[in-house]
C-alpha cells in the first residue's frame, strides 16, 4: 500500500540528475530502497539518498520516460510511496572504504554520514557529473567525522584522471575492516576481486529490474537470489555466489542479457 508524501524540494545535482526531497519520516537504514508511484505511469524502485528526521529524499538520473517525468515533478507535488525494502548495509566498527561509480554516489550518502575515519572514493566521467560535489552540508559532515574524499574523472577534468578501482587497489591495506561499493556493476565486480585478493570484507549494493518490491516476481533474480529481498546490499559470502555478478541480468522481458545490454536499456 502507498503512502503519499509531499514533495518539499527538488535539487538539480547534474545535467542528468535530480534530488527530490519529500516532507515527512520513514524508519530506513543506509542501502535500502523505495518504489516511488506516479498515477498512470507506474512505479520504480530508487536509492534514499537524503535522510533526515523530518524529511527524505531519492537521486534520479534522467534515462527513461518515468525518470524523466519524475525529474519535472515541482514542489508542492503529492507521490506515492512504498517501502523501505531490502538488506541495508551492515555498518562495521573501525576503518573503511566507500567506492561510489556515478549514480552509486546516492545510495551511499546516508552511509557516509555514518562512518569515521573513513575514505570515499568517487567517480564519474567528467567534473559535471561528479554528484553531491558541491553539497556543503555533506563536506562539513566528511570533516566532522574525519573522513576524507578521493575525486576521479575518466576525463581527468577534476581531480585523479582515472578509474575508482585503480585508486582502491592502491589505498586499500590490511586495516581496512571492510569496503563498501555502490555503482555499475562491472565496477563493483573488480571491487570486489580486489577485496578478495586482499582478504578484506566486500558489502556490495546491486540494481536490477524490481517490480514488487517483496520477493514474489522473482524479475530481480541473480543465481537464485533476489535483489529486492536478500539485497540490494550483498556481503562477501553472498557475492562469491553470484557468478552472474558483472556479466549478466534480466531485461524487464525476463530475457538474460549480458550486463552492457542491460545497463545500456533506458529505465
């Protein structure tokens, strides 16, 4: 059943995305998601991205129809709710790392805002697309909490000219209690061979297509596992089982399609 919120702000972060804030409280925990309804249109599943006690809100990227109809919606605007969902994050004690690829930056701002001494590692392919860059409350919050942020672009127009892994293989050290991933998949993957070649625990934030939220559909399946119910957030044990992890999903058709295909589909 949807619960109906009323839109408070609406962010522009970058030329394709978009933060939509919404006036009231839902119980979360950093990882989980929500499916957002728009009458006669539908529902989608999105990352919490802002939470706070009296307000929360998602990141949208501009792809498809319903994506690009929710970035338009305008303060003072009711939507549809339902959720939270899914596996959150298990937040370890000690140091960390957070490695964030484009949009995986969303799901991984609340996370930030709970952890200490920690590294972010953020990437995109140019400056502009860099999300949360210039969000003031989220870098007095970095510097509170004693936490430091890695900048790459593919394009080397901020910060390290590069790739998030390529950074991570370098920083990463026995210390390191565990690492945090949120981002495309093929990322994630060498995210994760780089955790298992140095021993260290991997908590990795999946996407595939959710229909119901609930683990009835089955849409989201990857070798027998649901990304609505026993993820999004996947640990180390649970990823040495996906072999499917960066190589294949299921289109909304339910086809298997190789991981490009079905990245490359506009949602």
């Amino acid at each position: 059943m949807h619960k109906i919120f009323r839109v408070k702000k609406v962010i522009r972060e970058t030329p394709n995305a978009v933060s939509i804030i919404f006036k009231g409280r839902i119980e979360y925990k950093p990882g989980q998601f929500i499916l957002l309804w728009l009458p006669r249109i539908g529902e989608k599943p999105f990352a919490i991205s802002y939470y706070e006690k009296e307000e929360f809100g998602v990141t949208v990227e501009e792809k498809g129809e319903f994506t690009k109809k929710v970035s338009k919606i305008k303060v003072g605007a009711r939507l549809g709710i339902r959720g939270p969902y899914g596996h959150g994050f298990e937040i370890k004690k000690g140091k960390s790392i957070i490695v964030a690829g484009g949009l995986g930056m969303a799901p991984a701002l609340p996370l930030i805002k709970k952890i200490r001494n920690s590294v972010i590692i953020q990437g995109a392919k140019s400056k502009d697309f860099l999300l949360y860059r210039m969000n003031k409350e989220l870098l007095e919050t970095m510097e509170k909490q004693k936490n430091r942020i890695i900048y790459c672009t593919d394009d080397g127009s901020f910060g390290i000219k590069g790739f998030v892994t390529d950074i991570l293989a370098e920083i990463i050290k026995k210390d390191v209690q565990v690492v945090y991933t949120c981002g495309p998949e093929v990322m994630i993957k060498k995210v994760f061979d780089i955790c298992e070649k140095k021993n260290v625990e991997c908590q990795a934030s999946l996407e595939r297509f959710i229909k119901c939220g609930i683990g009835v559909c089955g849409s989201c399946v990857i070798n027998g596992q649901l990304v609505c119910k026993d993820g999004p957030v996947f640990s180390s044990i649970q990823l040495r089982k996906l072999k499917e992890l960066g190589k294949f999903a299921r289109a909304k058709s339910g086809k298997k399609v190789s991981i490009k295909e079905y990245f490359n589909y506009k949602k």
